[in-house]
C-alpha cells in the first residue's frame, strides 16, 4: 500500500506538468488566433474604407476632386474688343483707338497726280471736285504704315468740313483763301507744305504732284506740335459680324435689314447690285465705275481709262523715295461706296468750286453687294455725317475703307 500512495504525488506533479504544458502550447495558439482576428477585421474594415473612398470619388462632382488635388484655375474673361472709329475694324491693341490722325488733301489729276502713293491705306476718302470738273480727295488715315503718302495738294473750305470731326491734322500744301483763313482761325493742328516733315521728289514726270510724306514724318509733326491723340466721332458703323449677316446672300435667304433687324419686307434687297456708275457731270475723264467683287466683298474701282491703280507702299521707313522707287501698284477696292449729292456752284474767283456741307441731301449706299437709296444729314461743323434710310432709319456702314463721292446735282448716279 505504501508503494501506491508514494505514486500519487508523482502523477499529480506529472498531470500538474502536462496541464502547464498543454497551457504554455495553448496560450501562444490563442494569440495567434486573436493577431488573426485582429488582422481579418482591420483588413475587412481598410477594404471597407478604401471601398468607400473609391465610392465617394465616383459618385461626388468631379468639380469637388479636382478641387483636392488641383488648383482650379478660373477661366479668363473674354476681353471685350475695340474697334476703330475711323474704320470700324477690330484693333490689336485698344491703345492704338485714339492716335492721331492726319487728313491729307491728295490729287487726282492727270498732270502728274497719278498714282497716288499709299491712298488704299485711308480708313476714310472723301472725293469732290476741286477745280475745273478736276477731283481730289481728303484721305483720312490713323496708324499708316505706308512708306510713302502723296502726292500732297492744296486745301478747300468743303474738304475742311469734312475732315473737322476726325479731330485730325490738315496736312495739304496751301490753299484757297477762305480754306486758309478758317483752318488759321479754327484751332486745327495744320501742317501745310513743311519741308521739316514733307519733300519733293527727285524727278520731274510729275510736275508739281511730286511733294510726299511719310507716317514718321506725321508722327515726329505730331510730337513736335504737342497733338499727340485724336477723339475721332467717326460714322456709325456696323461691327464685322452685323456686317457678314448684312451680306447680300444672307439677306436674300434670312430676309434681314441692312440696319437694324425687323419685320418689314426686304425683298427690295434681293437683287445683286454689281455695277455702279458715278458722274461727276464734268468731264468722263473723273467719273467712276465700280465693280462688286462677292469673293472679296469690296468694289473695284475704275476710271475710263481703266482701273484706278495707287502705289501700295512697303510698311518699313525707307526715307525719302519716290513711289515708283519702291512701291508696287494695287488697284483701290473700298468696302463701302457712298455717293452723296451735292449742292456745288462756282466760287466767287469763277475757278475754285463751293460745296455746301451743312444741310442735307439724297444719297446711296452701296455695301455688302446691295443698294440703298436715302438721304445724308450733316447737322453742324462738329457733327459726323448721318446716313438714313428712306424710313429715317440711320444706316451703318461696313466696316473697312469707305469712299464717299460728292456728287454734284448735274451729275448722276446709275447702277
């Protein structure tokens, strides 16, 4: 019996042994299980987030995510564009809307006159008789870049009306006495024949027609006499896309008015005009015929004698040269073509001729490839001169270089 019981300690020290044992094995296998658990759950609840993340990106405006990870930029603001008052054309830089201009008495003569150098550059050229049914033009310019600008004549009162509300510089060679007398007495910035911003050219072929300048010259007379800008009150003009609406193919298939849309009947300006016929009622010598280009959206300008040809001139300054030196001939093709009559008689010396400019009378419109007959108003030396309709609607040109002939009551006008 004594052997049995001494076994009893022993097999319990041995249960004690393996039950710490099986406890020692056990305890490591539980934790390993709970790292487990552990794991699976911050896997399941990473998946579980990254899952929404994705979600949350998918579902909310893409506006917002971008706002996360990129600046956003804001979008420019569309610059409003400026446009000439001389033209009407879009300008490349706004600073360029109030530079001076200059107003140039250029002739048209056959004396020499012909052709004139740098004249398809005027945003403005008005045309009347100057003398013995002999034209001339007020050419209006702002920023030319012609190398040469002539040939340069001398001035009358009419022409000076015209130009007073371009606020430009009267750039002629002398004048007649009453044209003198006002653009002395008148506060106007004058440059008349000044060999510190003009010259004569160096051959004889055209007489006394051979006295230029140049838009380097202008602007140093410019500096030199303090006008350093110009507030030009130009026409009222159509911008560029009025004007391509105001085309005569678009008129004819969207029925819409060359001056303002409404709702009367344009059916008037379903036919073409492609032809027009100017008389000065003098001699044919100076009448004029123009041609609608549709390509090109301009009117070619001829004389009897053929097309009128100008010197286009190289824009860089290349001094003091004669047109023919380093010019190349184009043919003049304005945008718009205005034939204003006129009331004109002689003047008191029996040579020179008087326009009366104040007042009113018919005119013609010829733009876009159409015709409109209606009436100009000139209210005041100030004022710009208004064309309207037959309704009283003002009328806008296109934009571009516009010709305006003053045609006397004598003479005609046919298209």
């Amino acid at each position: 019996m004594a052997p049995e019981k001494a076994n009893k300690p022993v097999e319990k020290v041995q249960n004690l042994a393996m039950n710490e044992s099986t406890t020692k094995l056990q305890k490591p296998q539980e934790r390993m299980k709970k790292q487990w658990l552990a794991f699976l759950v911050s896997g399941i609840v990473m998946t579980l987030a990254g899952t929404g993340c994705v979600l949350f990106a998918l579902l909310r405006p893409k506006v917002e995510f971008e706002s996360l990870h990129y600046p956003i930029i804001p979008s420019k603001k569309s610059v409003e564009e400026t446009y000439s008052d001389l033209t009407g054309l879009p300008l490349s830089d706004a600073a360029l809307k109030d530079s001076p201009i200059y107003c140039v008495q250029i002739p048209n003569g056959t004396d020499g006159a012909r052709p004139q150098a740098g004249l398809n550059e005027a945003g403005v050229i008005f045309e009347a008789i100057a003398e013995a049914g002999i034209t001339r033009f007020a050419a209006i310019f702002q920023n030319p870049s012609s190398a040469v600008i002539g040939p340069i004549r001398s001035l009358r009162l009419y022409y000076l009306e015209w130009d007073t509300p371009f606020d430009c510089t009267i750039v002629h060679a002398g004048g007649a006495d009453d044209a003198l007398k006002a653009v002395s007495s008148g506060g106007y910035s004058d440059l008349s024949e000044d060999y510190s911003y003009m010259y004569r050219g160096t051959y004889g072929s055209r007489l006394w027609n051979n006295l230029f300048t140049t838009p380097t010259n202008l602007a140093r007379f410019s500096g030199d006499s303090g006008k350093s800008s110009s507030n030009a009150q130009g026409f009222t003009r159509m911008t560029p896309a009025e004007s391509e609406k105001s085309r005569i193919d678009n008129l004819v298939t969207e029925k819409l008015s060359i001056t303002t849309p409404t709702d009367k009947n344009t059916s008037e300006l379903s036919a073409k005009v492609t032809n027009i016929n100017l008389s000065f009622g003098s001699s044919p010598t100076f009448n004029v015929n123009y041609e609608y280009d549709a390509n090109t959206n301009t009117y070619r300008r001829n004389y009897g004698i053929g097309a009128h040809e100008v010197y286009s001139c190289p824009s860089e300054d290349l001094g003091e040269r004669n047109p023919e030196d380093v010019c190349q001939l184009t043919v003049m093709s304005p945008t718009a073509v205005v034939a204003m009559v006129v009331s004109e008689r002689r003047a008191s010396d029996n040579y020179h001729e008087d326009i009366t400019t104040i007042g009113s009378g018919d005119a013609y419109i010829f733009q876009n490839g159409t015709a409109v007959q209606g009436k100009w108003t000139k209210s005041s030396l100030g004022e710009q001169i208004k064309f309207t309709d037959s309704e009283g609607n003002e009328i806008k040109l296109a934009p571009g270089q516009t010709f305006v002939s003053a045609i006397p009551g004598y003479g005609s006008v046919d298209y």
